[in-house]
C-alpha cells in the first residue's frame, strides 16, 4: 500500500500526540505541517522530520501530492480548513470537536458528501478500550433497556490556559461542553445506539475561570483576564426511545467530583467509577458484581491514524460517522442555546 500523505494543520499541544502515531504507521506518512505561528511550524518540522512546512494552509492544499488533511486547530478553525480542504479533495481528520457550532459541523459533513471524501472526527473515546468494553456489556442484554444515564467529568482546577485558544470565544467558540463535553455526548449517545434527541434544558456558568484568585497551587495555570467561555455545565436530555440522560461537567469547581457516571437499565445498572460495578437481582437477592476492565495500554492515537487510512484505502468504515459526529454537535448546540434563552428547547439534527 502507498502511504497516505498527510499534512497537520496546528502545530500546538496535540501536534505532537499525532505526529507520534504517523510515526508508527507505515501506511502513513507527513509531509508537510502548517502552524500561522512561524517558529512553532519550523520546529515541529525540524523535530519530526517533516520536509516542508507552512503558514498558510491554503498553501498546503495546493500540493498535489497532499492527499489529507489532520487539522489540530483550534475549535473555530475546524471547519474553515476543513471545508476547504475537502473542496480541494482532500480527506481530512479533524479533531474534536467536530466544529465550534453546528451550522460549521453541517457544512463539513455536507460538503464531505458532495466531494465523496472521507471526513473522521477523531473523538478518541469511542474507541478507547473501557468504552467498547461497556458497549460490548450493554449489547449482551444484562442491562435490558437503558432509560436513565448520567455522565459526569470534573476537573477541580483543569483550565486549559497555554496559548490562551481554549479560553477565548474567538479560537474555542466555548469552553468545557465543546472541549469535554463532547467525550460525554458522544458516549451517552454510542450507549443508547444514537436514540434521536427530542429535548434539552441547559446551565453553563463562568463563576471560577474569571477568578484572579482560582489561579492556585496545585492547579493549571490560565489567565483569567482571558476567560471568555464556560468552565461549568450540566443538561438533561430526553430522546425519542423515552431515555433521558443528565450531563454534569467542569473544568474548575470547588468539589472534588460531581458524582460517578453510571447507568440504569431494566435488568440491570452500571456504576462506571475506577472499576465498573453492575448491580442486577439474581435468584431473589439483589446482587452486584465488579467487572474486571480491560488492559488500557492501547494508543488510541495510532489507532486513529489506522482507521483514517484503512478508510481512505480501503473504504473501511470509521468508528465515528460524520453523522453521528453531527449528532453530538447538535446536542452541544441544543446546550448552549437552552443556557442562553434558559429554557427547555428542542435539539435540532440537521438532516444531510
Ligand atoms: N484528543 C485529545 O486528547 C485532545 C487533547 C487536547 C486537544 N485536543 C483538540 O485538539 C485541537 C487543538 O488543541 P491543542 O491543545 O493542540 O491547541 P493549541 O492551542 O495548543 O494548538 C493549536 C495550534 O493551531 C494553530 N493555529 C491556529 N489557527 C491556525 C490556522 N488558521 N492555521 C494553522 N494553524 C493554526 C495555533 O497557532 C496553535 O499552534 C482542539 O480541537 C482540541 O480540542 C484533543
């Protein structure tokens, strides 16, 4: 197989995490990286020994021998490089989340269909060991149906500050709901086979982030001058199937943790703490049992470059479908619109 030429767009934080996985996929190979910062494009390219680099994308997508796109961009600047980049028949991969608002996501995923190129958004928890280890167990039936779940994510003091792109509304177009918010939808929609979401009634806050004095030892540094997006969120979604499901997520709060995600199904619930325990009744008694978990020793970054290629070359299909990436954005906008208006509002999934 000849390998897939690539070029990463964004040099920052994560650059380096998936420079690593093309590294240890021979059917893979970067040929060009792109950061608007200069020296951070020149030094990757120097480190990983990549032959070009650039500070205009749109320069990169000029090179005829660029067949993908790896865009680690900021949220809002998802879907600009995106777009173009599949409009210049690349196939991309993009990072999570799939844009910084749904009219962004729909336009990707449309124009991907248009160009019939492949668009994966690498939201890396769906793959990952524990989670396919629960979706395995749920499919077995010991649960019987799911109708309530609740999935939690807290960071005491885990601002995301360096290069400021995660705190301003410009760069991030939000704060914790798009950047771990998404893992948590995207979960709770895998679990409950992406039952159609009908509601949602949202609160997002901003009451740590802002804070001079939350900037703590023992915590990540941020600067609150900066802080224009959410550190705080929690909704209740009902879908079609007659599930609902509760959302509860931090980037700094005065707690330790917001609660243990867990599921509840008919036959049976599922507390997902350190260990997951299954609490079920078994021959007049309620029982409960943990389940041993899965080795997690798995990059779950090589296996996102392995299943980027395998579907470029192969048309093997992706673990996460433009569509249901679609999904998950339209509940991450139902979010912010149900916070902004402060009530109830119906989550619209773009038909595409
Ligand atoms: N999968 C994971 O575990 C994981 C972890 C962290 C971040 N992420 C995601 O990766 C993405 C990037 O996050 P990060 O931590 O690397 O951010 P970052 O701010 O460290 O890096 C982003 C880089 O993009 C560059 N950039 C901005 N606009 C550009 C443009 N138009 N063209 C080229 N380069 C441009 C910036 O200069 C910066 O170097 C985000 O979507 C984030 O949510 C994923």
């Amino acid at each position: 197989m000849n390998p897939v030429r690539v070029a990463l767009i964004g040099t920052g934080g994560i650059a380096g995490a998936h420079l690593d996985a093309y590294s240890k996929v021979n059917e893979a190979e970067v040929v060009a990286v792109c950061d608007i910062i200069p020296e951070k494009a020149e030094v990757t390219a120097k480190n990983w020994n990549v032959k070009n680099w650039f500070i205009d994308y749109r320069k990169v997508l000029e090179l005829p021998e660029v067949e993908a796109v790896d865009i680690c961009t900021p949220h809002a600047v998802h879907a600009p490089i995106a777009v173009d980049a599949l409009k210049a028949g690349k196939h991309v991969l993009v990072e999570k989340p799939m844009a910084s608002n749904l009219k962004d996501a729909t336009k990707m995923v449309k124009t991907a269909k248009e160009m019939g190129k492949v668009l994966f958004c690498g939201i890396i928890s769906r793959w990952s060991p524990n989670i396919q280890q629960i979706k395995s167990f749920i499919e077995s039936g010991a649960l019987g149906e799911i109708y309530f779940a609740e999935f939690v994510s807290t960071r005491r003091r885990g601002i995301p500050g360096w290069g400021s792109t995660f705190i301003r509304k410009e760069t991030a177009g939000g704060g914790v709901i798009l950047d771990l918010g998404v893992y948590l939808v995207d979960t709770l929609l895998y679990f409950l086979n992406f039952a159609k979401p009908l509601t949602c009634s949202a609160t997002v806050s901003d009451f740590i982030g802002k804070q001079h004095e939350a900037v703590v030892q023992g915590g990540w540094w941020w600067n609150p001058n900066e802080f224009e997006v959410e550190d705080f969120g929690s909704a209740l979604l009902r879908f079609e199937n007659g599930a609902t499901a509760v959302i509860k997520v931090c980037w700094a709060a005065h707690i330790d943790t917001l609660g243990n995600s867990f599921l509840l199904g008919t036959r049976g619930g599922l507390k997902l703490t350190h260990t997951f325990e299954w609490f079920f009744d078994y021959a007049g008694y309620m029982a409960q049992a943990n389940l041993p978990q899965t080795e997690t020793n798995n990059n779950g970054f090589v296996q996102e470059v392995q299943f980027f290629v395998e579907a470029i070359r192969n048309g093997a299909p992706l673990p996460v479908k433009p569509e249901e990436a679609l999904m998950v954005q339209a509940v991450l906008e139902a979010i912010y619109r149900s916070a902004n208006l402060q009530k109830e509002v119906v989550v619209k999934v773009p038909e595409v």
